[in-house]
C-alpha cells in the first residue's frame, strides 16, 4: 500500500472518529425540537396577545390622554379667559375703590363740617337753654314777686276796706259819743291821753319774777290801755288789789302787782277792771 492509500486510511479513521463523536454529541443533546418549536409559537402568541393588548391599551390611554390634554387646554383658556373677566373686573373694582375713596373723603370732610356745626349748634342751644332756665327762674321769681303783690294788695284792700268801714264805724261812734257827751255837759275836745278806759277783763296768766309779782290781763291796747295806766283786781265783791300796766298787745297786757294795794294773792281768773263796781 502506498503513502495515498495510507494518508486515506489514516484520514477515514480522523473522519470515523469525528463522525463518531458528533454522532454522540448529537444524541447527547437530542431535544424534542417541535414541541420546543410549539412552545415558543405559543409564547410569541402570548406575546403578539400581550403587545396588542399593550398597544390598545396605549392607544386608549393616548386617546384618554388627548381627552384630558383637550380638556386641561379647555380649561387653561377657560381659566385664561375668567382670568381675564377678573382682571376686568378687579380694575372695575379698583376704579370704583378710587371713587369710593373719593367720596368717602369727601364724606368725612362733610361730616366734619357738619359735626363742627352741630357742635356750635349744641353750644348755642346749650346757652339757650341756660338763657331759658334763667328766663324761666326770672318770669317765675317775677311771678312770685308779682302773686306776693297782688296777694299783699288784696290784703291791703282788704284792710282798707275793713279800715274803712271801721272808720265809718268810728266816726258815726264818735258822733253818737259827742252827743252823749254834750249832753252830759262834756266837752268832746278834752284830751283822752290822761283819761283811762272803764274797761273789764281778767286774768289769764300768773308769774313771779325777781320777787315781783307779773299778771297778764285779757284786754290791751286795741280796749284803750296804755303802758302806765292802773287796773283794779278783784272776785266777786272782794278787792284784792291793783296791777300797773307795763305792756300792751291788742289784746293782752302785762303788768306789775303793786304790793300797796295787795289785799289778797291775785290768781288766774280773777277779774280785772279800769272802774270798780262791786254792787
């Protein structure tokens, strides 16, 4: 056998063992290529399923999304366009702010004549009303004055016309005493100082004082005593002695007991007389 024969031989035997060996590989790793092939269909279905299930739901949250964005740039203008009403508005409302401002100062400065005024009106009525409260004393004090007249010349009409009357009272007495008198043979022109009234009373009060006896007498100066004149004391028909009179009212008189005449303790309700006349 030549070289060729042997490099073949030699070469079959490296092919045997390659093919021996890749045989032994092959059936080493041997697998069940379809169902592999099945499963990984059905997990490339899986996954187209689960891509469009994903893409639908991109789609719709894209189509959610626009919706939202469609309505966020609705109310963006929305809000851009009440934006612009309140900005509007806000200058409105500052415009009539000024104004207000405006008019209220010219409301304060108003007020603040007006109080002014009220305040010197308040000054004036509080001097009016001093004035009528001084008016009102004064007409009432002049009304006072003017009741006190008119009551004291009521009371001196009054006086006069009892004065009056008694001096018709007197002077048809004096007339009628003049006559009397005349016929008498007196003269109606004699001096009375020194004549002492035929008068009676008696005695209403007793005192001693200093040792000296006092009495006071029911007549006085409207019966015709006069200070110095002497009465004459007595009851029933005894004498008890004589009284000097030392004052006079116009209608009681006080006197002094005059121990010379004493007779007898000179008591209340003894009679007192100018004449005596026992019978």
């Amino acid at each position: 056998m030549n070289l060729l024969g042997k490099s073949l031989v030699v070469a079959l035997f490296f092919l045997s063992v390659l093919f021996m060996a890749l045989a032994l590989t092959v059936y080493s790793t041997h697998r069940n290529w379809k169902s592999v092939a099945d499963a990984k269909t059905q997990q490339l279905n899986d996954e187209r399923a689960r891509y469009e299930t994903l893409v639908r739901q991109s789609n719709a949250l894209e189509s959610q999304l626009k919706a939202e964005a469609e309505a966020a740039l609705q109310q963006v203008r929305k809000l851009e366009t009440e934006a612009t009403r309140l900005a509007e508005d806000n200058q409105q409302i500052n415009r009539r702010l000024n104004d207000l401002s405006v008019k209220e100062r010219q409301a304060i400065e108003a007020v603040t004549v007006s109080q002014q005024g009220n305040n010197q009106l308040a000054q004036e009525v509080t001097q009016l009303r001093d004035s009528i409260s001084e008016n009102i004393v004064a007409k009432d004090r002049s009304f006072e004055v003017a009741l006190k007249a008119t009551e004291e010349l009521q009371s001196i009409r009054n006086d006069l016309e009892t004065a009056i009357e008694r001096q018709r009272d007197l002077v048809a007495e004096t007339g009628r005493m003049s006559r009397v008198m005349e016929s008498e043979g007196l003269d109606p022109n004699t001096p009375a100082d020194g004549v002492t009234p035929r008068v009676d009373g008696f005695v209403s009060k007793t005192q001693r004082r200093s040792g000296v006896q006092l009495v006071e007498i029911s007549i006085g100066d409207d019966d015709g005593l006069r200070v110095g004149d002497t009465v004459e004391v007595f009851r029933d028909t005894k004498y008890k002695g004589r009284v000097e009179i030392l004052k006079t009212a116009p209608d009681r008189a006080v006197g002094r007991v005059d121990t010379r005449f004493q007779q007898g303790p000179i008591q209340e309700g003894d009679r007192v007389a100018t004449r005596l006349n026992l019978n």
